[in-house]
C-alpha cells in the first residue's frame, strides 16, 4: 500500500513539471503578439501625423452649381469648370485668395467630370488628394513638365492634376486637401 500511495505522489508532480514550459511559452506568444501590436500602431500614428504635417486643404472658393440653373445672380462671374491654380509661393496664394474672394461661379451638367490641376514651385510638390462628398476623385496624377505653366512664375513646373466628378445636384463650394 505504502508502494501505490509513493507511485500516486509521484506520478502527480510530473504533470506539474511539463505544465511550466507551456506556460512559458504563452506568455512569450502573448508579449510577442502586443509588442507587435504596439509597433504597428506607432507606424501608423506617425504615418497618419507625418500626412497631416505634410498636408494642405484647396478650397477654391468657385460655387458650383450642378443639374440646376443659378437664379439672380448678380455680381459674379462664370468661370471654366476646369481650372489651374498657380503656383505654391505663400504670396501668390494670398493674391489668389484676395482675388478668388469675388463672386465665381460654375454650372456643371449632372454627374459632368472636370479637371483641377495645382502648379507648384518645387519638386517636392503634392502627389496626392482626398475630396470631400457629393463631389469624387475619377483620377489623379503628379506631373512635371519642361516649361511652366502659368505666366510670370517661370519655376511652376510640378503639377497635382485631379479629375473630378460632380455630383448628380449640388450647390456649394469644393472641399479638397492636398498631401506632400
């Protein structure tokens, strides 16, 4: 009896012992697993901080106009619906600015496509937009080009060219922001 009672003790400690590796290595999957989690997110959170910083929002104030006709209008001016918007320079922009803060206007047809392309001065120059609703991006591409595109502004050279569709009815300006 005496002989059973050992064998009983000493078959029951070996469980024990080979419970402790599985242990181990669980653990180790587990601060594996969050230490990956933990890299991924700060790739993530500086990628999406790095956008922001490198980021800037084009708001030609244009009001479009899609699927209906303005009515008494006065005082503003019809514009192309496709447009080039020169060039990056801080005081060019504010000029734009002044100058784009008299009444324009476009009248697109439903669901019409047309094309907004941003010159800029430098190569490190936009290489890609998001658009906010009803209006969406059909394509978009960085271009460079051997002469400049807009007169006076020899180094506007560079490019972001956005085909845009209209929406089926819309009144109100475009929203789109730009990134490096």
């Amino acid at each position: 009896m005496a002989r059973k009672k050992s064998a009983i003790r000493g078959s029951r400690k070996r469980p024990d012992s080979r419970r402790q590796p599985y242990g181990f290595f669980a653990v180790l999957v587990i601060a594996v697993v969050l230490l990956l989690a933990l890299l991924i997110e700060f790739s993530y959170s500086y990628s999406l901080q790095h956008m922001i910083d490198n980021s800037a929002v084009a708001n030609p104030p244009i009001r479009f106009f899609v699927g209906t006709s303005p009515v008494n209008i006065k005082g503003v001016t019809e514009v192309p619906a496709n447009q080039t918007f020169c060039p990056e320079n801080r005081t060019i922009i504010n000029e734009s600015n002044e100058a784009f803060s008299y009444g324009y206007y476009t009248e697109l047809g439903s669901n019409e496509e047309f094309t907004y392309s941003f010159a800029q001065n430098s190569s490190n120059a936009y290489s890609f937009a998001t658009i906010q609703k009803p209006f969406s991006i059909v394509s978009y591409s960085s271009v460079a080009v051997n002469s400049s595109v807009c007169a006076g502004y020899p180094n506007a050279k560079h490019l972001l060219v956005l085909r845009i569709a209209a929406p089926s009815k819309y009144i109100g300006p475009i929203y789109i922001n730009l990134y490096r």
